[in-house]
C-alpha cells in the first residue's frame, strides 16, 4: 500500500500517515532517530526509494530515520495486514509442504478437486485475494494441520 502523505505532529509527538482514506498515527517512540523539541523534525514525506511504501523523515541535528509502512500496520494492528500478513506465512508454509513431499501441483489440483491455476493461485505469495478456508484445504492435502492459537495482545506487544 503506498503513502499518500506523511506530516509530524509535535504536539502529538507522532508522524501522521495517510494511505488510502485514513489517516495512521504512528508515535516518535517507535522509530530509530526519536524527535524532541531541541531535534525536532525538519523534513518528512513519502520515500519514492521504497515506491511510496515507507517514509523518511530528517531531524535537525541530520539524523535521518527510515519507516516502512509495514511497521506502521504492525504497531496499529491493522486487520487487513494482519490477513495479509497470515495468508502469506500460510502460502510459505504450503511452498515449502509442496517441495518437500516431491508431488506435483497437478495431483494436489485433482485431490482438491480444482484446476492446476488455482492451486497456482494459491501458492502466489503475492495474491492476497484467496482465502484461508482455501488455504487450509491445501495445506491438509499437503499433509499439513493448521492449529489457530487466540492470544491476548497486551499495550506494550506491537505484534
């Protein structure tokens, strides 16, 4: 997802970021050069380097610090990365289930009762469009059980 702008808030202490329609607020202790009022930030906006999807921000004293977007998502818990975030550990799993059981994605399409691009599909790491029922499926034809395990996220855990 790329950023559309990125401005610091000092009343706030945070770095304000806009991707997509909403605006993320992300706090100066979460990054590696943090502000204060005697280095404060001088410059900060959408890093082109990174293709919009991460922003650099320059402080007084010419410390400059890096955030991808990615981060921002993780502290701010946000559901949709967290799915995607899920769907491809869950495709990885199934890469690596696929190559070690020597079979051919044709016979895992026949046993799934699919097409060879579907199951193509599935194992695209950059599809975030398939879901995890259909995952599942895979996995178990792969040999594998997925076990969902529930925790409490306390303030202080940015997972």
């Amino acid at each position: 997802m790329k950023i559309r702008s990125v401005r610091s808030d000092a009343r706030r202490r945070a770095f304000a970021v806009a991707v997509g329609r909403s605006v993320l607020e992300f706090p100066w202790t979460q990054v590696e050069f943090v502000p204060s009022a005697k280095d404060p930030v001088v410059e900060v906006g959408p890093d082109p380097e990174l293709g919009n999807e991460g922003f650099t921000y320059l402080l007084k004293s010419g410390a400059e610090g890096t955030v991808h977007i990615d981060h921002v998502f993780r502290f701010v818990r946000d559901p949709e990365y967290q799915r995607r975030d899920l769907l491809y550990s869950l495709t990885n799993e199934a890469l690596d289930a696929l190559a070690a059981s020597g079979r051919a994605k044709r016979s895992v399409a026949r046993q799934l009762g699919t097409s060879l691009a579907q199951v193509a599909r599935l194992l695209d790491p950059a599809n975030a469009r398939k879901s995890l029922d259909e995952m599942v499926r895979l996995l178990a034809a792969l040999g594998r059980r997925l076990d969902v395990h529930v925790e409490e996220l306390r303030a202080s855990d940015p997972r």
